[in-house]
C-alpha cells in the first residue's frame, strides 16, 4: 500500500520523478528478491554504493563480489521504502528517502541518480540508521569502544 501511495504522489510531480521512483523501488524490489542482475542493473557502471558501516564504501564491482554468494543463495535484503523526495535538474536526480526493515527498524536512504542513454541509473546510494538525538551520545560511546 505504501508503494501506491507514493505512485501516486508522483504522478502529480512530472514524469521524470514517477520513473525515478519506479527505479528506486524496483531496486529494492529486486534486492528482496535476491535477483542480482536485475538489482545491479540499475545503477550506472561508475555506481558507488555506501553501507551503514564506515568501512562500506563499495564501487558497483565491489559491492557486486559483496553480493553475489547472498543473491546466488536467495539471500536478498528487504527495505521497504515509506516516505521519498525527488529533486531533478535536468539528467541528474538526488532522493532521500526512509526505509524500513525488520532488522534494523526505519533506516535512511539517500542517492543520486543520472539519467543514461535516457535510462534513470543509480550512481551514488547510500544506507543509514538514523539515530535519535537523545541516543547519539550514548551511541557514539558505544562506536567508539
């Protein structure tokens, strides 16, 4: 129901911003289905893909190798998108958007995406938790034991 719900609010936004979000949540469509030439198809070749560790910093090949023996095994990842922002300008897109996920709870997705051979492609996502101010203190002591 989320999904039609965000459908439709881009349909009002221009047709540029219904592709982008189709894109977006056929990504992630395709990670839940563990569907590994689908999800990585859509970003660009120059796509860099940051994780919710620091260490996570993955070129498309690279997070590729990551992801193969998850996909091979039918072992895709599921987060539902529930709340999105489009912004264009002319063959470049940024989007924020917010995330749930079983594990991790509600999760923060934040890219850019660039319109190639006049097809939408991924080149930058990046995954984040957001965390609560009232925490972060306690959680920065936590990441730096």
């Amino acid at each position: 129901m989320h999904s039609l719900l965000i459908l439709a609010l881009l349909m009002f936004a221009g047709p540029d911003r219904v592709v982008i979000g189709q894109v977006l949540d056929d990504f992630h469509k395709a990670a839940s289905d563990a569907d590994e030439p689908r999800y990585f198809g859509h970003m660009a070749e120059e796509a860099v893909f940051l994780g919710t560790d620091a260490t996570e910093r993955w070129d498309r090949k690279t997070f590729r190798e990551y992801a193969h023996p998850h996909f091979a095994a039918g072992k895709g990842w599921t987060y539902v998108p529930r709340d999105r922002h489009i912004d264009i300008h002319g063959d470049v897109a940024w989007f924020d958007e917010l995330l749930d996920n079983a594990k991790y709870g509600e999760c923060r997705g934040t890219g850019v995406l660039r319109k190639v051979g006049g097809t939408w492609k991924i080149v930058q996502y990046s995954l984040s938790i957001p965390i609560p101010n009232s925490v972060a203190g306690e959680v920065v002591k936590t990441i730096r034991k």
